[in-house]
C-alpha cells in the first residue's frame, strides 16, 4: 500500500454487479486487491501487503482454536482478489453483496490501512448516530488517541 487510505466515495453497483472503484484508492490499493466480510454492514478491502499482513496473523491462530478458526475460515471463504479491469471495475460477488445487503448505491470509504463498501442507507445511518465526546473518549482513549 503506497499511503493511508481516505475519503468518502458514491457509487453505484451496475446490473452486473460491477463497481467503479475510485481512482484514489484503487492508486493507493494497488492491483490486486482484496474484498472480504470480516463482520457488520460493510465489506473490508485490503491492499496485497495489507492483505498479507492480515493473513499471516489470521494463519498463527492454533488450529486447535476451534471458535478462532471458525472466523477464519469465514473470512477467507467470503475473500476474494480483485483485478480492476480497463475502466477501474471490480465485480462485487453477489455471495458478499448479498451479506451485507449490496444492492445498487454503495459509499467506499478510506479506513485508514483498508477501504470500506457499505450500502449507502447503512452508511448514512452509521454516520447518522451520533458519538458524543465522552465515547469518543472512552473508545480511542485506551489506544492514545
């Protein structure tokens, strides 16, 4: 991954399941990239190095970890590598459109190391509950923020 990945995308999904990925974070992702549900209302998009980091950590869980490997196996069974084609179109698998309830207007957005794809309602709603202070606080506190 080149840089942090930022911003907030509108975009619509085509008939056929396609979406247009914004030029910002396709440069900063890199090709491929990688699209998986790792859990709530959007889909995770990690850049190659981004993506490895995270399956090397997801590789060292102990296979005896039976609840841990539960989740991994989810997360690479919904993954799937990504390769833009000539006018920066992913096709979105319905599988994963499906699971976070895709159906035509999405928001990308920049998540710092990965982008995020939310429906749009969802993301509006998300953006919509309002985080006092004191959570905000309570929340990145802990981590130096």
């Amino acid at each position: 991954m080149k840089g942090t990945l930022i911003g907030t995308y509108y975009h619509s999904v085509d008939e056929k399941g396609r979406l247009a990925v914004p030029s910002k974070l396709r440069v900063e992702l890199g090709d491929p990239f990688y699209i998986t549900y790792l859990s709530g209302d959007y889909l995770s998009v990690y850049s190659e190095e981004e993506w490895q980091k995270f399956a090397d950590k997801l590789n060292a869980i102990p296979q005896s970890d039976m609840r841990a490997q539960r989740y991994v196996r989810m997360v690479f069974a919904n993954a799937c590598k990504c390769e833009p084609d000539k006018q920066g179109r992913v096709l979105l698998p319905q599988h994963l459109r499906d699971r976070v309830g895709i159906d035509r207007e999405v928001v990308m957005i920049g998540a710092s190391n990965r982008a995020e794809i939310w429906p749009r309602e969802k993301w509006e709603a998300e953006m919509a509950a309002e985080m006092s202070s004191d959570d905000f606080t309570a929340s990145l506190g802990p981590y130096g923020v």
